[in-house]
C-alpha cells in the first residue's frame, strides 16, 4: 500500500495576510497551502487560533493533529489534490473533522468528491469535538479528491479538517490475472511436457 496524499496534516504552508494565526487562502496574498488547491472561503487556521474557537481544543483524544488545520466556511469553499492513480486502484481515505465551537448553533456541511463524483457527505455541529471519517472507494484513473462546503445557515459555520490519509492498493484487471493464469499454465505444460 501506498500513500497518496501529500500534505494531509497541513503542517506545510505559508501564513500570508493580515492575521498571524489564520488567513484565507483566495483572500490574502501570500496564504498558500501545500500540494493542495484552494477556493472560495478555504481558511488555513493555526490549532490554537483563538478567533476561531482554538481548534485544538475539540480534542476528543485525538493529538498529533498538528499546527495547523483547514476551515470550510460558506458554500462552496474547496479543498483539492490532483491524485495520480490506476484504473481499479482500491482507495482507503480517512480524516478528522470538527466544528467552530465560538459560533451559532447549528451544522456546516460538506461533501468529498473524488473526479467530480461525491463519494459522501458529512457535517459538523457547532463544538462537534474532532471525530475521524473514513471512506473507501475504486478510482477509475487519476483524479482530484476534494472536500467542498454546502452551507446550510449561517456564513459563518465552520468545518474544520485535518489529518487526511489516503491508501492505494492496485488491484490487477481481469484481463491482467486472466494472462497470468495462460501464462503460469503454459510454464506448468512445458515442465511436464520436459519431465515426461
């Protein structure tokens, strides 16, 4: 197995703007994630921000989760990575997410898409301590996986990301195994064929 994602604690970035604990990354000139790709309210925020309700302290007993951490506020703010798999590559995703705990009442969700193709959607309460996600899917070539907010409410609401993992496990085609199998007979004949 290998792992496809770069960057997933988000510990590599550059805090442009005017705040020194958080920026947004289509709004402040210099705030850059990464290996990752940005729209929209995307907001790189320091776990101990306090403007943002220190995100480090939803800790449920998750730690190691790092610096820094991704917020998703309003709808349609992204997050994205080109991933370079194979057809019929089985893809083991996980993350943790949380909720901006100094804001109103009520959820911020998103959707994670791989290609385009949502492969779910999950949302965060307000305070909604970290809690990890996983998702399983087959890629059908190279593609972006993406994290894309669907505000329900308030603007402000905030899905806090982190800690993204993905493995790739190839899984030979049919055609693959089926020439395998031709091939390993054919060895198997000649043997016989040579001790007869």
């Amino acid at each position: 197995m290998t792992s496809v994602v770069k960057n997933g604690g988000f510990e590599t970035q550059t805090m442009g703007g005017p705040n020194g604990d958080y920026c947004y990354t289509s709004l402040h000139a210099g705030c850059t994630l990464a290996d990752w790709n940005t729209s929209g309210y995307a907001v790189v925020i320091g776990a101990n921000s306090g403007p943002w309700g220190s995100p480090s302290s939803l800790v449920n007993g998750q730690s190691g989760l790092g610096n820094f951490v991704v917020g998703l506020q309003m709808d349609g703010a992204t997050l994205s990575q080109n991933l370079t798999l194979d057809a019929g590559t089985q893809v083991a995703l996980s993350w943790f997410d949380a909720g901006r705990s100094n804001w109103s009442s009520g959820v911020q969700t998103y959707d994670v898409l791989f290609a385009g193709t949502i492969l779910g959607s999950f949302s965060t309460e307000v305070g909604q301590e970290w809690s990890q996600r996983n998702l399983d899917f087959t890629a059908s070539g190279s593609g972006a996986l993406e994290f894309r907010s669907r505000n329900l409410g308030n603007y402000d609401r905030t899905s806090f990301i982190n800690g993204v993992q993905a493995t790739a496990t190839h899984v030979p085609e049919p055609q693959s195994l089926a020439l395998t199998l031709v091939a390993l007979m054919a060895v198997g004949l000649v043997r016989r064929r040579r001790s007869a």
